[in-house]
C-alpha cells in the first residue's frame, strides 16, 4: 500500500497505525478473551504453557501417521464454531516436536476458515499411546445425557426437548426414531441438531401418524419397531404403488404385519434387506397385481446404524 506525501500523507499513516494498534489483540476460547502478550512467545515455551500460534506457523503442526484419519464433516462443523463468539473450545495439544496429539481436526478447521491464529498447550513428552489413552479413558455422552442437558429450563431450546421427551414416553419409540419424525430432518435424521441444541420439532402432525401406527405395530409383538432401518422402511414404503398402479394401502401393511411379521425382519441386516422383507410381508398372500416393490431409484438406500 502506498502512502501519500505531505501532511495529508502523514495523518493517513497516523491513521492507519493508530487503527493496528487499537485492533483487540486476544483469542477467544470458551467466550473468555485471552490477551495475547500475556501467552508465552514461541521459543519460551514450556511444558504445560498454553501459547497461540499465528496462521503463518500452521505448517508447523506435524500430524502423527498412527493417529486416527480426519473427517470433512467434522472439520466443516469445526470451522463453524471457531468463528463463533464463543471461539475455540479446547486448546490443541502437542509435544516439543510439534506433533499433533489432540486437535488434527481443529488445526484443519483453522487452516480452511481461515482462522487467525489457535491456542496450543505443550505437553512435550505426549506421544501416540496419550492420543489412545485420551480417546477410550473419557466416556462419551449418550443420548439420554443430552436430553437431560439441552431438557434443563436453563437451556434455550428446553421446550422442544421436553416435547421429545413426552414423545417418546407416550409413543414407546427409540430416540432416533423420535427425534427423525418430529423434526422431518432426511439429513443426519435430527441427531446433529440434537446433540449440539439447536433441535426443534417441525412435523407434530405427520410424526403423531406414524407414532401411532408404530405403537399399534409394537402391540402385536411381531416385530421389533426399536430398529431404526424397520422404522425407515415402514415409512418409505408408504409411498409406493402395486403394479396395478394404485398406491399401496397402509391398512393392509398392518394387518399384514399382524399376521405374517413373525416370519420376516428375524434375520436382520442393512437398509435393503428391511425394504425387501417390508414388500414380501406386504405382498404375503396378496394378488400379484396388488402386490409391491422397491428401486433404488425410487427409495435411496444406505448403510446407517441404529
């Protein structure tokens, strides 16, 4: 950038220079504002020192070959809350190598959004047995944890977990199952929105159908409706036609599943295996044209766990 000569010249640079010095110098990390002249300078780092490093070192990080692979979608939901007001939410942790211990998918978030710099702690003899230590001593949340979170009145979105709450009391259904239906979300099914508290319930009506038609299903004691692939299939085959073109009746998918469900679903397996026992269940003692079927064209399938 050139600067003007003269008066006019010098009060621009004046300008320029008071405007670099009064920018606020910290990162943030759990919405507290750490000053950076108060973290230890590179070279004076020592073991257990918590220090930033600019975006200009971040090919300074060495990410272990042993440790576990990075994901995008994790590295994407990453760059999304490092740039929130909240910041960083846990330093990375490396040795006096520079060798990433904790935090690959952090320093990736940061290199792809760009972010300004990221605070480090040194733990200078961590090696690849921490990094496994670290991932299997820590108990991970299960749902139940993040219902009675995010259900607590101090929460934001209290209300919207405590009507999945009653949901799945009245309805007897599996979390995921509960949490797909009342939200509508074809995505990830609710869970993402649902762990971090962001979930809300968009389709009551449409959620209540199903519920209770998987209610009455679960009475018969023919199959077992806590499988999410039986629920998936249940619904999707809703939407199909027999071969004589007329859309196929739900009132016979549940007495067809009163009567012959003992007979199919036993076996388990992925996605296609519970379209294909949902149609024969449906097509057991049917009219050949009554009858239905499934394309991968018409209902996509995938390989999810319950």
């Amino acid at each position: 950038m050139s600067i003007k000569k003269g008066k006019g010249g010098r009060r621009l640079h004046r300008a320029v220079a008071s405007s670099l010095l009064n920018k606020p110098n910290v990162l943030t990390m759990l919405g507290h504002k750490h000053d950076r002249a108060t973290l230890a300078p590179y070279g004076k780092v020592k073991d257990g020192q918590v220090f930033y490093v600019r975006k200009e070192h971040f090919d300074r990080f060495k990410f272990l070959p042993t440790n576990r692979k990075t994901y995008d979608n994790q590295v994407h939901r990453l760059m999304g809350l490092l740039k929130e007001p909240r910041g960083q939410r846990d330093p990375v942790k490396i040795n006096k190598r520079w060798e990433v211990i904790d935090g690959q998918h952090r320093i990736q978030a940061a290199i792809k959004g760009q972010i300004d710099a990221i605070m480090v702690l040194m733990q200078e003899n961590a090696t690849i047995d921490d990094v496994i230590v670290m991932n299997t001593s820590q108990k991970k949340w299960c749902w139940q944890d993040y219902l009675k979170t995010h259900s607590h009145e101090s929460r934001p979105s209290h209300g919207e977990y405590k009507k999945l709450s009653k949901f799945m009391e009245d309805y007897g259904l599996n979390y995921k199952v509960a949490i797909w239906l009342l939200s509508g979300n074809n995505h990830d099914y609710g869970v993402e929105d649902f762990e971090e508290g962001s979930f809300e319930v968009k389709e009551e009506d449409k959620a209540i159908k199903q519920a209770t038609y998987l209610k009455t299903i679960k009475g018969y004691k023919k199959v077992d409706v806590s499988v999410f692939k039986f629920t998936k299939a249940f619904i999707a085959l809703q939407k199909l036609h027999s071969k004589d073109g007329k859309k196929m009746l739900i009132g016979t998918l549940m007495s067809k599943l009163k009567k012959y469900g003992g007979k199919y679903f036993s076996a388990g397996g992925n996605q296609e295996y519970y379209y294909d026992e949902m149609c024969n269940c449906y097509n057991e003692r049917t009219p050949k044209m009554k009858q239905i079927s499934w394309t991968q064209k018409l209902i996509p399938t995938d390989d999810e766990q319950d």
